[in-house]
C-alpha cells in the first residue's frame, strides 16, 4: 500500500504532519476512508473517531468538527476545532461520544 502525506490542524496547533497509508474519518453524511488513491474531494467531518494508519501503527484521535480536502497532489489536510489523541480505539469511541452531546 501506498503513502501519501497527511496534515491534521486545529486552532491549538499541528496534530499531525508526516506520510500515513490511510485515514478512516466520520464525514457529516457517513463515514469514509482514503488511501493514496483517492480522487480529490472536500467532505465536513461531524464529531467522531479519526483513525490514521501509520507505517507501522495505528493512530486514533478523538475529533471535534472540521473538514477534510483530498488535494491534486494527493496530500490530505484536515483542518479540526478539536482533537485529541487517544492510545486505543475504544478511548477514542469515549472521548468522541462525549463531544457528540
């Protein structure tokens, strides 16, 4: 599998900024997710879990609202009011529930 370059941003500062293998994201008419392949596109992300592949593992981040813009190039940017790192899937589901309401 291929790696494109991904930056995630929120008003606090650089959350991200290296090359991933894929991003799975909670865009506002369902979920998604994007591999090096995808055709450029801008989606808004409701509140949910942001999963990014890494090299070697997986990252997941409580996310607030945002969006997400596959360029031309095949870098991806997905600018966030919130984000918050989690060590597990399962943290993430929590944090990300509670922004939700």
């Amino acid at each position: 599998m291929a790696a494109f370059h991904l930056h995630i941003t929120t008003p606090e500062g650089n959350n991200w900024d290296g090359d991933v293998l894929g991003i799975s994201a909670q865009g506002a008419e369902g979920s998604f997710g994007i591999l090096s392949s995808h055709a450029p596109m801008i989606a808004a992300l409701k509140p949910g879990v942001l999963k990014v592949r890494g090299e070697e593992e997986a990252h997941f981040y409580a996310a607030g609202e945002g969006v997400l813009e596959v360029r031309v190039d095949k870098r991806v940017v997905i600018l966030l009011d919130y984000a918050e790192a989690c060590d597990t899937l399962e943290e993430a589901q929590v944090k990300a529930k509670e922004l939700q309401h």
